[in-house]
C-alpha cells in the first residue's frame, strides 16, 4: 500500500497581491459605473488597462454574488442588484465626524493647526479644529466665520459653489479690506475660483491676516456635504514647506478628495 504524504498548505497570499486585486476590482466597478448601459469583456479591459483573463475571472465572482449581471441576450455586463441593496443602506454623513480622523492625522503629520469648514451664511464656518504645537499668532476658535474671499478655506468653499450662489454672494458680500493683500473687487477672485477647481488648491497670501498663509483644499463628504480643509501657518513656514503640506493635505483627504468638472 503506498504511503500518501499530506500535501503542503498553499502559501499566503501576499497582502500586497490583496491590496491590488482590490484595486483592480474597484477599478471595474467604477467603469461600469461610468457606463450604464453595459460594457463587454473587451471594453472593460480597455478601460481598466487589465489582461482578459484577469477581468474574467473577478466578473465571475462578482456574477455569483450578483454585483453585476449579464443579461443572457447580451455578452455586456451590468451593475447588479446587490450593490442596489449596499446603498439602500447608506445613511447620511456628518463631513465634521468624517473627517475628524483626516483632522487628526494632519495635525499630528504637520504639528499645525488644522480646519474643517462649512459654508453658512455667506461665511466660512469653523466646525472643527485641532492647534498645532507650532507657533501660530492666529487660531480660530470653533464656531467662528471667517471670510469667504480672504481666506483659503473661504475659497476652497467658493470653489464648490455654483453660479448663483456665486451672484448671490457678489450681490451681498462687500469686500473689506482686511490687509494689504486683501482682494477689494470680485475679479481677480472669481480667476482664482477657477483656478481652485483646476488644481484644487486654495491659498491665502496674508490676505486675512498680516504675516499668516494658508492652505486649504476642497472636500466632498459621501452624501454629497461640501466643506474645506485647511492648514493655516506664519507666511515664513508657508514659503519654506508650503509645498510639502499641500502633498500630506492631498494625501491626508484621499476619501474626500472633491472633483468638479469645468466645461
């Protein structure tokens, strides 16, 4: 009788190896997502810059849990029912608990005062806010406003505006000037707005306050919550790491990166 050795476990899957086959399949729902109607094996793989074989084999598993759907008529593939049930399940977001941890995280990265702010009553409103252990001779307190047109947060909120909430604020808003760099007519803001939607960086260039910068980016909560990230700091520290705190505000906000498109 011939001794039969048990065989060897497979080995583990490597994290990384999960982290990407998460990627890919993230990256086919959201080309099916972008396209409704359905996309065929084909398409797909063009879309996704992924080999055949691969893309087959997570549409098979996401058919088998209905995730997507292929109609037997067709070889296009759909989203399917149970991403349906996925957002019948969504509640509605709170941007200021959201992103409390982003807060935290940029705060403790940076060691610089961070805010997260909400447009309310023509102002831009402080609803969170962690100080930093640098010296900073400005510190909003929570609750305060500050002004949509002298601030970075206050642009990156204008940034997110439409065109009537952009003519009822040109209507309402006088432009006061605050310090010497304080923009006193709506033009030379309006360019800025849009470049804040091309790059999705705002900047305050002691417009505000004398001898304080800052930095700040839009953002997006999951039901559609608009708000802003910023990260005030003396003009002197602006001009030496300005660069490197726009990358950790970026990389710190990944999960509310706000995109608008610009016909």
């Amino acid at each position: 009788m011939t001794e039969h050795k048990p065989q060897a476990p497979a080995p583990l899957e490597k994290a990384g190896d999960k982290t990407r086959l998460l990627e890919r399949a993230y990256d086919i729902l959201m080309a099916l997502n972008d396209h409704p109607d359905g996309l065929s094996i084909r398409e797909i793989c063009h879309y996704v810059k992924l080999p055949r074989s691969t893309v087959r084999r997570i549409l098979e598993t996401f058919e088998d849990q209905n995730i997507v759907l292929t109609p037997p008529s067709t070889s296009v593939y759909r989203l399917g029912p149970t991403l349906a049930r996925f957002a019948s399940n969504i509640r509605p977001f709170d941007i200021a608990n959201i992103a409390r941890p982003m807060v935290m995280q940029l705060a403790s990265k940076t060691d610089e005062c961070v805010y997260l702010c909400v447009t309310a009553h023509r102002r831009a409103v402080v609803m969170d806010l962690i100080t930093g252990i640098q010296p900073l001779h400005m510190v909003a307190a929570m609750g305060s406003s500050l002004p949509l047109y002298a601030t970075a947060c206050g642009k990156a909120l204008l940034a997110t505006l439409n065109d009537a909430e952009l003519a009822d604020l040109k209507a309402n808003v006088p432009l006061v000037r605050l310090t010497r760099n304080t923009h006193t007519t709506w033009e030379p803001i309006l360019s800025e707005i849009e470049e804040i939607r091309r790059t999705g960086i705002a900047l305050d260039n002691e417009e505000f306050q004398t001898g304080i910068c800052g930095i700040a980016i839009p953002l997006k909560g999951p039901g559609g919550e608009l708000g802003s990230m910023s990260i005030p700091m003396p003009s002197e520290r602006f001009h030496a790491i300005g660069d490197q705190v726009i990358r950790f505000l970026f990389e710190g906000t990944q999960a509310l990166h706000w995109r608008r498109w610009i016909p």
